[in-house]
C-alpha cells in the first residue's frame, strides 16, 4: 500500500510545484527525512492545506490485500486495548483494517488529524495520543514497522516492537544490530503474537 501511497506523493508535489516525477520524488523524500512526513514538510514550508492532500494520496487500491482471519483471531485471544497509532489520516486506516477483517479488535484510531498534524516521530503527538486514549506508557506495547518512531515510544517507557521490513530507511541507523530504544525484533507478526498468547497462557494456567 506505501508504494501506492508513495506515488501519489509524488504525483501530487510534481503537479503543485509544475516539476518532473524524478524531482518531485526528490523534494518528497527531502521533505519526509526532515520533517517525519513529506505532508508536514509541505505545510511548514509552502503552507498547503492538508486535507485535500490526505484525500489524495489515500485514494488508492486497498483491493491488493486480503481478509486475514487468522491475525483476527490472534486479536480475539489478545486481551487487553487495542489502539491504532497512525501518520495516515482516519479514514485510510478504517479502509485498511475493514479490508483486513479486523476491525472488531481495534477501540479506537489516533489519527494524524487527531495530532494536529504533528507525525511520528515527533515525541509532541506521542503524549497527546497517550492523554487523549489515558494510556499508562509502563503497560503499553508500540509495535511498528518504522524503527526510528520507537525512539520516543521507549523513551517515554513504552515496550517497543519493530516489525522488520524491506524498506532501507524504515530500518535502525546502525542497521539490524542491538538498538537501545528496540526490545523485540520480529520478522512476523503472526508468529510472534501467537508467542505472546501462548507464554501469557501458561503463566495463567500455571499452578
């Protein structure tokens, strides 16, 4: 889905600023290294209006995936609230997790609206998530794919998961090595939530 999303950046900054793909793709990745997202790069520095831009570039295919009744159950036997922490705006995430047949297991979404615009990993929108859904960081799980918005996550007390990806820049600076702010690596999330279930059943089964 990012590459869709991705592409539709890159659209969109080469029809506002009148350039070619390969130089709207280079403003779009210069935007997003400084300012967490290429949409806040293009409000602080050419004051766009931010909704017309989520529209567009979350009008894509969410087609590509498909249902997945086995992580829905795993977040059934998951107890414990179950929040979607997002850069992406409100409704893509809906589309997403409808798409996925999991929404049933998620209470709510925190928005990049619901940030005042402000991204991960930006710690400012990470407090205001935590005051908004009054969640006690010592007893909450970030899992992401994005390594370097743990940062403030650990920071803040959080335990952090990385999901590994395929993504050069979604990876840890010094690469797959030890990272102060990562306590878990994983390579599924199936896999590893099934070890979650399974080690919590046994601690409440043990006599």
């Amino acid at each position: 889905l990012f590459n869709q999303v991705s592409q539709r950046m890159t659209s969109y900054i080469a029809a506002r600023f009148a350039i070619a793909p390969d130089a709207a793709r280079e403003r779009q990745l210069d935007l997003f290294q400084r300012y967490g997202t290429t949409l806040r790069g293009l409000m602080v520095e050419h004051g766009i209006d931010p909704r017309p831009f989520l529209d567009y570039v979350h009008a894509i295919d969410v087609g590509v995936l498909n249902a997945d009744p086995d992580l829905a159950t795993r977040l059934a036997r998951l107890p414990g609230r179950k929040l979607i922490f997002t850069n992406s705006s409100r409704a893509h995430a809906e589309r997403v997790l409808e798409r996925l047949g999991v929404t049933p297991h998620f209470e709510e979404i925190f928005d990049i609206v619901d940030a005042d615009f402000v991204p991960k990993p930006d710690r400012t929108s990470y407090a205001m998530m935590l005051r908004r859904h009054a969640v006690a960081p010592e007893n909450a799980c970030m899992i992401e794919d994005i390594a370097r918005n743990l940062e403030p996550a650990k920071a803040l007390g959080m335990t952090t998961v990385w999901l590994k990806g395929d993504i050069e820049w979604a990876r840890p600076p010094g690469g797959e090595g030890p990272t102060p702010y990562i306590d878990h690596t994983i390579d599924d999330l199936g896999v590893w939530l099934d070890g979650v279930i399974a080690r919590r059943e046994a601690i409440l089964t043990d006599p």
